[in-house]
C-alpha cells in the first residue's frame, strides 16, 4: 500500500470531485436499472423451469386460476336468493278502487258480482303478484328461491309460487263464476287492478349480491418468504404455475404502490452508492495517482457503468440470459491498462450491481467473480492475440465449472442436467474475444496503450525505427541497447518493461534530422569543430524537439512522447556548456543556451530511461571495460542525477536506484566482457 495521510493527499477539491463522480454514477445506474415493478421471466405450464431455483422472497398468496374462481361463484350464485319487498296496501288500495269505479255496477251482471270481483281480486293479491319482467327474470328455475321481506322480517320462498302480472289476470278467469261473463268483465279493464304486490329490491338483492361474491376467497393458500417453489429443471405443473403467477401479480402489485416505488427507488440508490462509495475509497487509498488523469477514473467508471446498462436491457427486455453477456472483459480491459487489483475490485463492484437487477443474485455472483479472477490471472502480460483466446478458454471453463457445481447441489438425478446455461456461457466465451478490437477502441477512446500496441510500434518495419535504422544507424543500435537495459530494470522493480522498452526505441528519433552530429552516427569527421559550443549545444539539443515533431507527425501515442522529452529531463549538454565554462572563465554563461527543454520524468519507467540511455552512451567512452570502472561510471551519473533533482517528481524509490545500479552493472560487465582470441593457423 502506498502512504497515505488524508489531510495531506486529499483536498477539498478532490472530496467535492470524487463526491461528484460517485453522485453521478449511482444517478446513472440506478436510473437504467429496471423500475416498473415487472417481472422479467416467463413461465408455461408442461415446460420445465429454465431459471434458478426460485424461492418466494416474501409472504403472498397463492391465487386460484380464474376459472376456479368463476366456477365458485357461479356455484353460490345459485343458491343466491333477491330480495322483494311486500307491501300489504296495494291490495286494498286496489279492491277500493274496482269497487269505486264500478259503484252503479257492472253493465249485464248483478251488483253481487262487484263483492265476487272484490273477492277474487284478494285471493290473487294473498298469492302474490310480481311484475312480468322480474317474474321471467327470476322465475326461469322453478325451484329459485326469493328472498320476501314483509316489515322486519325475510322469509325465502319459491319464485314460481307466485303470478306475474299477466297470469295473475288470466287466473281470474279460471274461476268458474267469472268465466261465464268473461265478455262482459273484459269491458271493465280488470288488468287496471293488478298491479304487483311483490317488488323487487334492486339495490339491495345487488347489495347482496357482491357481498356473497367477494366472500369467494380469491387465494387458496400462502407462500411463505424462504419457501422454495421450485428448482431449475423441474417440469411447471398446474400449482407450480399458479404460484409463480400469483407472486407475479403480487409483486406488481406491490410495485405500483407509489410509497413502494420510492423505498425500493431509495433501497436500490442506498444500495448502489454504498458499493460505488468503497471503490472510490479504495482508489482514493491504493491508487490514488489514478485520480490524475481523468482517462483512468473515465474508464473506470464507464466500464461499470456500460456493463450495467446491457444488464438493464438484456433483464427488461428477457432478450436471453445475463450470462450471454462477457462481464470478463471488465477486468481483462482494466488488467491491460491498469492493475491487477484494480481489475478485480472493479469487477466484483460491477458484478454486485449487476446482480440486484436479477431475480436470483447469489448464483449469478459466484459464477461471473471467479470468471474475472481467472480472467486477470491468465492475463498477466498481454503480448499476443493468443492470450485472449486462452484467456476466453480459460474464463469459459472456470464459468461452466461453477454453473455445474451448483447444478450437482441441486440436482437429485443426471437426468434432471439443463445444458441451457452452459449454452449461454459457451456464447459468453465466443464473444470475450471481441475484448482483441474494443482493446484498440478503448485506446483511442481514453488515450490509454496496450502492449500489444507497444509490440506493434516496436517492430523496426516501423518507417521512423527503419528510417533510423537507415540515415542513423548508430542511433539505431543504441536505442535497442538502452531498450535491453531498460528493460531488464523494469522487469526487476516491477515496471513496465515493454513500455520503457518501445519508448528506448523513439527515444532519439529526432537524430535522424541531422545524424552526423552524433558521435554513434561519426565515422572519423566531426562537424562540431565547424561550429561554436553554442551552436552545437543547441543541435544536440534539438534532436528532442525534432523528435517530438517527428512523433506527433506520426501519431505516436502521448505515452511514447513523453519518453522523447524526458529522457534528458532538464539536464545540459554538459560537453560543450564545460567546454564552454573553461574558454570563457570570467563570462556569465546563459545555462538556458545548454539546457534541454524537459521536462524531467515523471514515471518510474521514464527515470529508468534516462538512467539506462546515459550509462549506455558514457560507457562507450571508457577506456578499460573492468568491473570497477563499470561500477564507478554507473555510480557517478546515477547519483548525479539524483543530487540534481531529475527524479524529484517521479515515484521512484532509492530501492529501485539501488536495483537500477545493479542491473546496468551486470549487462554492462557482460556486454563488454573480454573475448578470447582466435588463433591463426600456421602454414
């Protein structure tokens, strides 16, 4: 762990940007996660369960099929009864009036037959009278039973015991008395007297009525939180299927209660901002030089974000399983351009979001954890198109490996094995190796540089290395050397070796504007006898503006830049500002005439360039190639370095000196051990 003092490496600049970046990516993610309360999987009944293992999150109960219930009500609907209402004055009223209206008598019939009509008319009224409509309404079952209310008290009777309006005029005439003057008594508009007695109580029968419907439960039982339904494979019966249903419905219901919307809203920001709070924290501890550039913290958070998204679309839309989705390519990016820490922190804090969108969380973090560990295990060093192969091989197997061992927990028999999953992950597989060409976009993107980059901008095809090799073959063979040594270092301080390595390459490219100016590049003539210590100074010194000319005409990546213009950090050319110092003792020497622009390195592999490129360059002058002068070249300029300053703003430790020191010893010494010499043969 690096030091770390909090008052000391964290501002408020940086607590008020961080708290932003952690605020707007939980925004982010908690608005593209799902909110509608539905329930994103599908269930058919005679099918086997394609999902996880499902057991009931909460208490909700188990819905009857809507045909069960109708036939329930249908069944108390039969034993349903009306109500209607006597009223006991409507047969007086009635008779009064007949008797008024025919007070001077029945034209051809004797005044005896107006009691004889009174009379008939109140055995009709004791039946009962209903109106003709409600009659044929209710007394289509002979045996319907109604439910007559005459003052407080309710007494059932059958329907068809009582006359409907029309039967009850034609009962009048069923009477022997009447029948004979049936011609006579029609012109007394006997109908005007029956009216019904017996009234149907509409609000109060549908009253009735709903409350006996509502009483038909609308669940047969419960399912209670914990209780598995059932297991992935199993075939869907009818109550299987009509519990699945019911926490469907339960659900949605639960979820379009507004109060509900805004806890599980709250539940899942809490939740999101507790796990995004931690990976900053662990930045902000273990790698806060992260936080510098904001193409680190921009892919980062991307990464999860991105994944997050195609979770939200891949669950809401049930397009196929979560796991068709390659989450390995997370930590692979994150290894290639990071570490292998911040690889797998950056992974499980994406899994775990993930995992709240899905019904069944448990499984699915296990599983895609120990895939992106076996992911950034495999992938140490990306050299070779091969690794990703290897490294999608690798995360496959160690997926369906997982997959399986859930599958022998549960499963009871071979025969129940589901290849669906395995399906999904083999397709997971295949697409991991898109993480080859997205390298390349997520370069270009965030201005990072992979090592397959690096090896591409190493190979001497390349036109600045072949022109090099060409107009500037000293240079040339120098820039490989420095790259052997600086290399070798950084593989034994835990740098970067290929990235110091390619940036040796370019380092002096800007030599091949004027070549013969450099000693590796002379053959016998000096053009600097020609010219001032100035004017040379000044040359020299331009081979590092010219290179970065050179490179930004060519599009070298920023990284490989900043080789060029620290590898002399803001050091002089100190051969001709002495030479110059010594001929003009009492001048004031403007040092900026031999200064280089800089500035100086500002990461561990820039110093070990630096150390490497002048050790390389000052050994080819020494006289004697023994392990002391070595010793003593190599010790004089690092320490010299280090006294000036040049690697006050890189991290770089006395410890890594100490190792640099020793490397270039050893290659030195082998480099320039003596050779034996072959003998001539004698004639």
């Amino acid at each position: 762990m690096s030091s770390f003092n909090f008052k000391e490496d964290v501002t408020w600049h940086d607590i008020l940007t961080r708290s932003a970046i952690v605020l707007a990516t939980v925004a982010i993610i908690v608005w593209l996660m799902p909110q509608d309360g539905q329930n994103y999987f599908y269930v058919e009944q005679g099918k086997p369960w394609k999902y996880a293992d499902f057991t009931a999150p909460f208490d909700f109960p188990i819905y009857k099929s809507e045909l069960a219930v109708k036939k329930e009500k249908d069944s108390l609907l039969k034993e349903y009864e009306p109500y209607f209402n006597y009223n006991k004055d409507i047969e007086g009223n009635m008779v009064r009036k007949f008797v008024t209206d025919h007070s001077e008598g029945i034209p051809g019939l004797s005044d005896d037959y107006i009691s004889i009509i009174a009379n008939r008319l109140h055995r009709i009224y004791q039946i009962g009278i209903v109106s003709s409509s409600d009659y044929s309404t209710f007394a289509s079952d002979t045996t319907r039973m109604v439910r007559i209310v005459n003052g407080k008290n309710a007494t059932s009777m059958v329907m068809a015991q009582f006359l409907s309006t029309k039967k009850a005029y034609e009962q009048l005439f069923l009477d022997n008395i009447l029948e004979q003057h049936r011609s006579q008594l029609q012109k007394c508009n006997l109908n005007n007297y029956i009216v019904p007695n017996i009234i149907y109580d509409k609000d109060r029968s549908e009253e009735s009525m709903r409350d006996l419907v509502s009483s038909v439960p609308l669940a047969s039982g419960i399912a209670q939180k914990g209780q598995k339904i059932i297991d992935r494979g199993e075939i869907v019966d009818e109550n299987v299927y009509r519990t699945i249903e019911s926490f469907k419905k339960e659900n949605e219901r639960r979820n379009s209660d507004e109060t509900q919307q805004r806890l599980t809203l709250l539940g899942k920001a809490l939740y999101v901002f507790v796990i995004i709070l931690f990976f900053t924290i662990y930045l902000t501890l273990f790698r806060k030089d992260y936080f510098e550039k904001a193409r680190n913290v921009a892919m980062l958070y991307s990464l999860i974000v991105i994944f997050s998204l195609l979770t939200g679309l891949m669950v809401r839309n049930t397009i196929a399983h979560v796991y068709i989705i390659p989450y390995a390519m997370v930590p692979i990016f994150t290894r290639v351009f990071m570490d292998s820490r911040t690889a797998i922190i950056t992974h499980v804090a994406m899994v775990l979001i993930c995992a709240l969108m899905l019904q069944h969380p448990m499984e699915f973090i296990v599983v895609e954890t120990l895939a992106g560990m076996a992911a950034v295990y495999s992938l140490r060093d990306l050299q070779f198109r091969s690794q990703l192969f290897k490294t999608a091989i690798i995360v496959t197997i160690v997926a369906m490996t997982m997959n399986f061992a859930f599958d022998l927990i549960r499963m009871s028999a071979f025969s129940e094995f589901d290849m669906s999953y395995y399906n999904y992950l083999i397709i997971n597989g295949i697409l991991l190796l898109f993480a080859y060409p997205l390298l390349y976009l997520l370069e270009k993107t965030f201005g990072f540089i992979s090592d397959i980059t690096l090896i591409e901008l190493s190979n001497s095809n390349n036109p600045l290395l072949r022109r090099m090799s060409e107009v500037a073959p000293g240079t040339f063979q120098h820039s490989i050397q420095v790259g052997n040594l600086a290399s070798e270092i950084a593989n034994k301080i835990g740098a970067k070796a290929q990235l110091v390595r390619t940036g040796a390459l370019y380092h002096d490219i800007g030599k091949t504007i004027n070549p013969i100016y450099f000693t590796e590049n002379q053959s016998g003539i000096n053009p600097h006898e020609d010219l001032s210590y100035i004017e040379s100074a000044q040359i020299i010194i331009s081979h590092v503006t010219e290179g970065l000319k050179m490179a930004e005409r060519s599009g070298l990546p920023s990284i490989i830049k900043d080789f060029i213009c620290t590898h002399h950090g803001q050091g002089k050319a100190k051969y001709f500002y002495v030479k110059y110092k010594n001929e003009h003792p009492d001048e004031e020497v403007d040092e900026l005439l031999f200064t280089y622009p800089g500035p100086n390195p500002f990461t561990r592999e820039q110093a070990i360039l630096m150390m490497a490129d002048a050790t390389e360059a000052a050994s080819r002058s020494l006289p004697d190639y023994t392990e002391k002068s070595i010793r003593e070249l190599v010790n004089r300029l690092i320490d010299g370095m280090v006294a000036e300053g040049f690697f006050r703003e890189c991290p770089i430790t006395f410890r890594d000196i100490t190792y640099a020191k020793t490397v270039l010893c050893e290659k030195l010494k082998t480099i320039y051990h003596a050779r034996v010499s072959y003998p001539t043969a004698k004639a």
